[in-house]
C-alpha cells in the first residue's frame, strides 16, 4: 500500500523546504522529496541555495574580503600584519563546514515539523483517488507514494552556452566556481550579472585578474541607472575589467587553459586567454523528467510552469514555486511563495506581495533595492520625487571605513508614498530591510523620515535620504 500524504513537496530548496516546513506547522502530513547528493556523497537539504549557491558564496565572499580588509585596509587602522597568505583548501573547507551547518540544521526543523524526507528524484506517475501518485527512485529502489496536494519547488540548473561543455574544473559554473581548490592567475567570466559580479569580485580579491564580458550594452540594466553607474565607477576601480556589448564567439579549451574569441562593443574581433572560465549567463528551471506529462501539465515556451498570482497551476491541489515559475530566481520570493501555497492548501488565505521583494547583489560595496527604478518610473509616466543621501556624510561609516555608496529613494510626488529605495554601500543587504518593511506597510517616505533611528548607526543614512525627498536632510 503506498504512503499517502497531505501535501508532497517536490524539491527541497529555499521555497520548497520552506512549504514542507509550513504545511508541518499547519497539521498536515507532509514529504518531501530531495535528491541532492554533496560532493562526499551524503544526501542534503537546502537545494541550490545551500549547497551550491547563496550560502557557500557568502562564506566565499566574507573569507577573501577579510583578505581585502588585511591587505589594503587595517593599515589604515594603524594595524600592521607581517606574512599574511592564504590558503585556499582551508578556506573552502570552513565554506563546507557552514554549508553542513545549514544544510543539517534543515534536517533538524524536518524532524520537529514532522516532515518526511524522502531521499531520491520525485516524478509524477498519473492521478489517484483524487489526488496525485509520485513515484520516488532513489538509492534503495523505488518508492511510491500519493498526495492530495503536490507543491513542485524543483528549481533551476545553470544556463550554458551551446558547445562549450562545462566540466567545473576548466570552465565553471555556479559550482565549479565555488569550488577552486587555488586562485586562478587570470579567470574570464562570462555574463556580468549576479554571479559573474559575485564570484568574479571573490577571486579578484584573492588576486586573479579577472576579466568580465557581457553581450549587453549596458551595465546593470536591473538597478536604478545612478546605482549602476556607481558600482561600475567602484568595481573598474577595484580593478575588475568590464566589456559590455559583446558577441561570444568560439571557446576553446586545451592543457593551459579556456581561449574566449568574441567581438567587442565596436565590432572588433578580440581574444581573451585565461586559466579558468566561469559561465554565469542565468539558469533554467529544472522542469524535465518530472512526468508533467502524466497528470495532464505542461510547461511554457520557457519551460517553466504556468501559474497564477497564488502559484495554483491549471490542476486543482497542485501549486508550483520558486525558481520554476515566473518572477525572479530569488530565494526568498520561493520561500514566500511556499509559505503561501502551505497556506493556501490548509485552507488559510495565503498571499505573497510581489511588489516588495528586496533584490541584492553582494558585492562590495553590495547593491539592494526594493521596488520601482527611477527609469521604470518614468517609463510609467508616474509623477516622482526623489531624495538620497551619502553615506559619506555618515559618522558610522567614516569609522567603519566604509564611506562609499548612498541610498536613493523614489516616492509618489502626490501621496509621498515610498515606490522605491536603492542603496548601494558594503552593507546595503542588511539596510534594505527597513525599506522592505516601511513598503509593505505602505509608508510616506516622512513615515520614515520622522522615526527615530540610533545615533551613530548606518540607519541614518536611510533616515536622511527619506527627509531628502523634502529636502530637509539635516546632515547634507
Ligand atoms: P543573471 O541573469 O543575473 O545574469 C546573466 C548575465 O549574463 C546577464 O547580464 C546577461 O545579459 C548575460 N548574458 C547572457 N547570455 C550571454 C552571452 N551569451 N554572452 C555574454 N553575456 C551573456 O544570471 P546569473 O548571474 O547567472 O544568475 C542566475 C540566477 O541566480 C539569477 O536569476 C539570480 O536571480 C540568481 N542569483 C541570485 C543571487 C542574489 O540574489 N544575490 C546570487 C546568485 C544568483
């Protein structure tokens, strides 16, 4: 007799750990199908996130900025270190460690929620009394089991570019490029987006020259256009070389390396040699060999599946989340939308803002924002005012040494409602939360501007940008 359940989770991820979580909480009896194997070959939770993605690149990123800090930064602090080095292995064996943390700590909240993992690839076989039979292969043979309602978190793999095979030793991925077990002398990344910025300012830091190119003509097309200018004027001065506009051509690889033939923005064929390559040029939702087939879905020109606002597909009891539907590959959207699919199963009112989900990119300084671009703004023809301020005008972050960047804000030049806020500042990830928050409940940026925040912190820098929008910023 096959195991039934409430609700079956496909996919352990950010949004589907996160629904299985949810439905536990809820009363419902709820599985969970994960297949993810690390490199050890011991099955973990947390999907792309944590093993390979979000988590492990901030251990990354924090390791070679401490580097940065010591070789370009303490001096400044009147603190001098003879002989600093480092060493890769133990760098990224610290990485793993955080990643068993994390990973682990999922197992752990499975166990107090009373959710079933069950280890292998999940795959639809048809219908069953009113609900939905998955069939569950994993190591120990095949396991079936049935579900009332079904949430497909599957979430997305790496997009590569066609005949150039990634093996994640030469030319890398998301996962290779976690994983380099030395620093690469010159490393070519190709796509300037997320991960290329990310993972490329890793390795800089560390010392390889590092060499971004991008097919499109403008850099950070996503963020505020002032936003974008300052983190090009920042990152070409730390060094990262950045070619906008151009055409890939062929890549070959051979014993010493990856050789890139593009042509640049003017159309001029160039060459670019380096030792390691990673492709970062957007991922694609892991929507095959899931048996959509057999309960009647299907997906999209873009192989995602189609959803409405509450992430129900076309078929009653089952909702998709995360990265295999529209919206942006985020973490947190996909957690949000499993949070809100638990609901919905449980009968309760579920509801994601989609508004109001807070993009970062981590670099340094890192760049947040929330909301409406100025550009988008005018496009929309909507009626804006704008403030901003530096955070060089901030004591906080004079002694913290990191004076660079400033929050922008965007309101509605009628209601002074907030439409968007853009920070760009070593710590812009954290400080975007205020303004997530005074979005949802629909604030006037003198709301914010009239709250107390604490002296000396980088808080008032987002005070002082919202008081700018009337210009009364008191320290500018
Ligand atoms: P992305 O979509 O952020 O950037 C890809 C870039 O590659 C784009 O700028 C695109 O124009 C460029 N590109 C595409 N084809 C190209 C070609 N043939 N030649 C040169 N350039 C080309 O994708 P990325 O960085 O791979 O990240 C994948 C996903 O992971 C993103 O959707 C992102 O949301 C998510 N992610 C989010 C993070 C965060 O929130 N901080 C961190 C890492 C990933």
């Amino acid at each position: 007799m096959a195991k039934s359940f409430d609700v079956v989770v496909i996919g352990g991820g950010p949004a589907g750990y996160v629904a299985a979580i949810r439905a536990g909480q809820l009363g419902l009896s709820v599985a969970c199908i994960e297949k993810w194997k690390n490199p050890q070959g011991k099955m973990a939770l947390g999907g792309t996130c944590l093993n390979v993605g979000c988590i492990p690149s901030k251990a990354l990123l924090e390791s070679s900025e401490n580097y940065e800090k010591l070789e370009h930064k303490f001096a400044d602090h009147g603190i001098t270190v003879k002989g600093a080095a480092i060493d890769v292995a133990k760098m990224q064996s610290r990485k793993d460690m955080v990643v068993g943390k994390m990973t682990g700590g999922i197992e752990f909240l499975f166990r107090k929620n009373k959710v079933t993992w069950l280890k292998g690839h999940g795959k639809f076989t048809g219908k069953a009394d009113g609900g939905y039979q998955i069939e569950v292969a994993g190591d120990e043979g095949i396991e079936v089991v049935t579900a009332k309602n079904v949430v497909i978190a599957t979430g997305s793999k790496a997009r590569h570019l066609p005949n150039v095979p990634v093996d994640n030793i030469t030319v890398c991925d998301n996962e290779g490029a976690l994983a380099m077990p030395a620093v690469p002398k010159k490393l070519g990344v190709i796509g300037a987006g997320v991960i290329g910025l990310e993972l490329g300012s890793v390795w800089r830091r560390l010392g390889a020259e590092v060499t971004i190119l991008e097919a499109l003509p403008a850099f950070l097309a996503a963020c505020d256009e002032s936003v974008a200018k300052e983190a090009w004027k920042q990152f070409t001065k730390q060094g990262l070389k950045i070619s906008l506009g151009v055409k890939i051509g062929e890549v070959k690889q051979d014993k010493k390396g990856v050789t890139i033939d593009y042509t640049d923005a003017e159309g001029k064929a160039q060459k670019l040699e380096c030792d390691k390559l990673i492709v970062s040029i957007g991922r694609v939702p892991n929507t095959d060999n899931l048996g959509l087939d057999a309960i009647g879905l299907k997906t999209n020109e873009r192989g995602m599946i189609d959803v409405d606002g509450h992430c129900r597909t076309l078929l009653n009891g089952v909702y998709a989340v995360g990265d295999v539907v529209r919206g942006p590959m985020l973490a947190h959207k996909g957690e949000e939308e499993g949070v809100m699919a638990a609901e919905l199963i449980a009968g309760q009112k579920g509801h994601v803002n989609y508004d109001t989900i807070p993009w970062v990119i981590y670099t340094n300084p890192e760049i947040a924002w929330v909301g409406k671009t100025e550009q988008q703004l005018k496009a929309e023809s909507v009626a804006y005012k704008t403030g901003s301020f530096p955070f060089a005008a901030n004591g906080r972050a004079w002694g913290q040494g990191e004076p660079d960047g400033f929050v922008k804000v965007l309101a509605d030049a009628k209601t002074d409602r907030i439409l968007g806020v853009h920070v760009i500042h070593a710590h812009a990830s954290e400080q975007i939360a205020e303004a997530v928050l005074a979005m949802e409940f629909v604030a006037a940026s003198e709301d914010v501007g009239r709250t107390s925040h604490a002296h000396p912190s980088l808080s008032e820098v987002m005070k002082e940008a919202m008081l700018a929008v009337e210009k009364r910023a008191i320290h500018n």
